[in-house]
C-alpha cells in the first residue's frame, strides 16, 4: 500500500504541536491540589513549601469560587496553588506547620524542617525523644499560631539548683522537661513550634531524678555561652529573628524557669508580663486562670497562690519582639514544690495546662 506522505506529514507535524504543548503547560501552569479533611489554607500551604505569610493572599485570588463557609477549604475539591509549590504525597504532614527546629548537624540530634514522613496526620520528631518522637495531629485548633518556648539557662549554666536526698535538682533538667512536653502537646494541636532550647541527647524523660548535662544548644544550632547577658541575648535574637519570618501570624513566647528560694517558702505557679504589652498581660491572665480553675478541681481544700504581674526589666520579657510571658513553676528548693518536679505526670500536667491557658488566649489572625 504506498504511503500517503502529505498525511504522514500532517500527523508528525500534529504530534511535534501537542508533545510542546505538553512541555510549556508542564512549565507554566500552576500545581493543582487536593485538600484533605482537615486542612486550612495554612496547612495546604506549607505542606507544598508555601509560606503562608507570603502566598495566602495569591492563593484566594486563585481559588475565590472554591472556597466553604467562612473560606474554608473543602475536603476533596481541587485547589491552584501559586507558583513556586512543589509536589508533595497526599498522606504527608506539613513539616513547616509543626516545625520544633531547623539547619542542626546530621547526627541523632538531627530535627531538620522534614520530619519523616509517615501516615497521615502523624509526625516523626526525633527531639522528643524514641518514645514521645511520632506525634499525632489531633486537631487544628492552633492552626496559624506561633509559639517560641525557651526553657531556663542550659549549657554551661544549670540555673538554680536544689537537694532532693543524695541528688541535685537542676532547673534548667525540669524547666526543659516541661517545656519539650508542652511543644508537643502544642504540636498535636496544629501549632508552628520552635523550642528555642534544645537538648539533642535527652528527649521527654519519664524518670523522676533528671540527670545534669551541658547538651542543650540554643536554635538553630549554637553553643550556649557562659556570659549570662550573652546567654539572654543569644536566644532573644533567635526567637526575634524568626518573629520576622512569620510577621502576621499570631505569635507568643513563653520563658519557663523555676525559682529557688527559702527551703521553707512553698509557692505556686505564676507569671510575668511586659507593662507595655497588653497581649503579653492578657496571655499571662489566661494562663493563670486556667491553674486557678485546676486547682478549684483537684485541689478545693487549698487556694492557689499564683499571680500575674509586670516585670519589664527581665530581658527575655523586655527586648523579645512577640508578646512574652515569663514563668516560674515552683521553688526547686521546697520540699513540697519538689514533688511537682520529680514525678513526670506531675511534669506532663503543667505542661497540659498552660497548653490550656495558651488555647484559651489564641485568637486566629
């Protein structure tokens, strides 16, 4: 049968036209996406290596007749990303959502910006620890908020130290074991989390005697000087630098620490806020009214103590730029404070608590 040529000839030139055709909608159109039950913006986002801060206002333009009620996203309908997102598997997290920390050394310490990924709505973060490490989203009730959590001293410092029989008590052990198992609860909840502190040997400890180290490194991965003002400058420039990264976003800071006073003298929680700060007062203010409904449950036979005042000479509450609240957890000194320490559910309730105080006070951006 001869060949018809010219038909051959339209057909090649037909398959050249739709092979490039192929090519320049490959690089010019923008990646469609399908929301998962759950998510918001925020989530779809950054699960795509989007900045919400950056790309939230495109990514409504984009999507304008897409969206539900009060602009939420859909579950199974198809969303445009802006440019610059890339691919991601449908069951994988968004690593910057629940980020604990980034750009530290490729060792057992190593909790780079993403996790492993696992099944669907569960985390990998090594910095917990093996047993706490997969974290499972429960909710998005924090969705968009920040939180910079900075437990006390670490390094060379111990900060203040108390007997408890034959071992020593150090502040800087228990405030860090409170601190890494409030991020986690934060995280289970949709929060952006950065512990400012970070200890890459010891994850969330269960024992009650917490053994005394020089580990912990301050974000993203910077020995902790012996100087105390360069110890406070050092992590308050951390969590200032990040509070640009996000500028727009709901953003708080938490120091945590624990006092050492007079053996004899028992005290309860309280809080520290800048004067100038409303949200730093009203953070504290929520916080605080969480312990107290506490205590009236488990404790009615005993009023709570704690309090909320100003302290803005305190450099962490003075010169970090989000809203801070400074808070003591008890004397390391006293006998009956002790207790609150060494027993780790003990541990694991104050940090569920101001978990509660934190939830109480966000307001989405």
């Amino acid at each position: 049968m001869p060949i018809n040529l010219i038909a051959l000839r339209t057909s090649i030139i037909t398959l050249l036209l739709f092979l490039s055709s192929i090519a320049v909608f490959g690089q010019s159109s923008n990646l469609q996406v399908v929301a998962m039950p759950g998510d918001g913006i925020y989530t779809l986002l950054r699960r795509h290596g989007l900045n919400p801060s950056e790309h939230l206002q495109k990514f409504v333009e984009m999507n304008k007749e897409r969206f539900g009620k009060d602009n939420g996203l859909i579950a199974g309908k198809e969303y445009t990303l802006p440019e610059g997102a890339t691919a991601a598997e449908s069951n994988a997290v968004a690593s910057d959502n629940t980020r604990v920390a980034t750009e530290v050394s490729k060792t057992r310490s190593d909790v780079s910006a993403t996790p492993a990924k696992v099944a669907a709505r569960v985390l990998e973060m090594p910095l917990f620890g093996e047993k706490y490490s997969r974290v499972e989203l429960k909710s998005s009730k924090l969705q968009g908020a920040v939180y910079y959590l900075s437990s006390g001293h670490g390094g060379p410092d111990p900060g203040a130290v108390g007997k408890y029989g034959n071992h020593d008590l150090a502040e800087d052990e228990y405030a860090y074991d409170v601190t890494i198992r409030l991020a986690r609860v934060l995280m289970e909840h949709g929060a952006t989390v950065y512990m400012i502190v970070q200890d890459p040997e010891n994850g969330i400890r269960d024992e009650g005697i917490l053994k005394m180290d020089r580990n912990e490194v301050v974000y993203p991965n910077k020995r902790i000087p012996l100087n105390h003002s360069a110890r406070l400058r050092q992590r308050t420039e951390a969590v200032n630098s990040l509070y640009l990264k996000h500028k727009g976003a709901y953003q708080r800071m938490l120091a945590i620490h624990v006092d050492s006073r007079s053996e004899s003298q028992n005290i309860d929680v309280f809080f520290y806020h800048h004067e100038n700060s409303k949200d730093g007062e009203q953070l504290a203010k929520n916080i605080h009214q969480t312990f107290t409904n506490k205590y009236r449950r488990y404790q009615p036979n005993r009023d709570y103590s704690g309090n909320v005042t100003q302290r803005s000479s305190l450099y962490v509450i003075k010169y970090s730029h989000p809203p801070t609240v400074f808070i003591e957890l008890g004397n390391i000194r006293n006998v009956k404070d002790q207790r609150r320490f060494v027993i780790p559910d003990n541990r694991q309730a104050l940090a569920n608590w101001i978990y509660e105080g934190l939830l109480s006070d966000y307001t989405p951006q």
